[in-house]
C-alpha cells in the first residue's frame, strides 16, 4: 500500500503529496483516474481481498502430488460446466442491457479460459499416465500391508489354515473399506 502518489516532479524530483487512488499507486492528477489504472486497482483491491479471506487457512502439504492433480482437473471440469451451464440460461434473457452483455461477454471470457484449463489439466494427466502411476502406488500399499499381516500373524503363532482364513478375512475388510 503507498501512503502518498508515486509520481515525481522532472524538474526537482520532489514526490507528489497527493493521495493515491484507491488500489493504485498515483493520484488523479498523475492517471489513477485513467481506465487502464481503474481496471489494474480493482484487481488489486480483489486481490488483497482475497489475500485477506484466505491468509488465515490452514493448508497442509501436498504429500500425494498424483491425486492432487486429479483433484484439481476435477474441480476445472465443475467449474467449465458450471459456466456452461450459466451461459446457456442466457439464452432465455430478454431486453439485454449494457450490464446483462458486460456479464454475458466475461462469462463467455471466463468459460473459454475454463476450457483451455482443462483441456491443458486433463492433458498433463494424460502425458504422466496419472492412472497407471496411481494403481501401481496402490499396488505396493497393497504388498506392504499383505506383508504387515503375514508378519502379525506369524509372531502370533498363526500359521497353517487358520493363517490363510484371517488372511481372507482381512482380504475382505479390506476391500470394504477402500
């Protein structure tokens, strides 16, 4: 944030003792009021608006990169169709007004970059078979807790039939809770 306008004098070099507006980093009289500047100062207050809401949320490492990666090509294909869905109900509007098209061009701005994103996510996922990655990390989960139980059991003396019955039985919980 700038306590005064960051335009200087050419001559003495002397800085403005003007206000800036608001979100920007000049006053009016140095082109804060100027559409370009506007437009960069409401993304700036949103910015911080949204740096504000979201400073204080607890965010955990990512310790499963793959699936963090399906999750967020996931909510790209909500989100593409939730705008679709948007876009069409506009064919319903009547008497269009500057506002309504404003708000019908950005959502037609918004579903665009939305396809693009998840074009290019779903892409990605593609070219690092995410898929096969993921079955064979599950796959070695899977071994080390067959090797978990066959070790429990062994220590407890378990072996024989009644090893492999507490074998299918786990087999079974298992597959219950996956």
């Amino acid at each position: 944030m700038h306590d005064k306008c960051s335009a200087r004098s050419k001559h003495s070099g002397v800085q403005c003792g003007n206000w800036p507006m608001r979100g920007g980093k000049v006053c009016r009289m140095h082109g804060g009021a100027s559409p370009t500047a506007r437009a960069k100062a409401r993304r700036v207050l949103v910015e911080r608006e949204i740096r504000a809401r979201f400073h204080d949320l607890d965010s955990e490492a990512i310790t499963d990169p793959f699936r963090a990666l399906q999750e967020v090509a996931g909510e790209l294909v909500v989100f593409k169709d939730r705008l679709r869905y948007l876009i069409e109900e506009m064919d319903g509007w009547t008497g269009y007004d500057d506002k309504s098209m404003e708000y019908g061009r950005a959502l037609v701005v918004l579903y665009q970059n939305a396809l693009r994103d998840t074009v290019n996510g779903l892409a990605l996922i593609a070219r690092l078979n995410i898929d096969e990655r993921l079955a064979v990390i599950e796959e070695a989960k899977a071994a080390m807790v067959i090797k978990a139980i066959d070790a429990a059991l062994t220590d407890a003396g378990i072996v024989g039939p009644a090893a492999e019955q507490a074998r299918a039985v786990a087999g079974r919980h298992l597959r219950l809770v996956s």
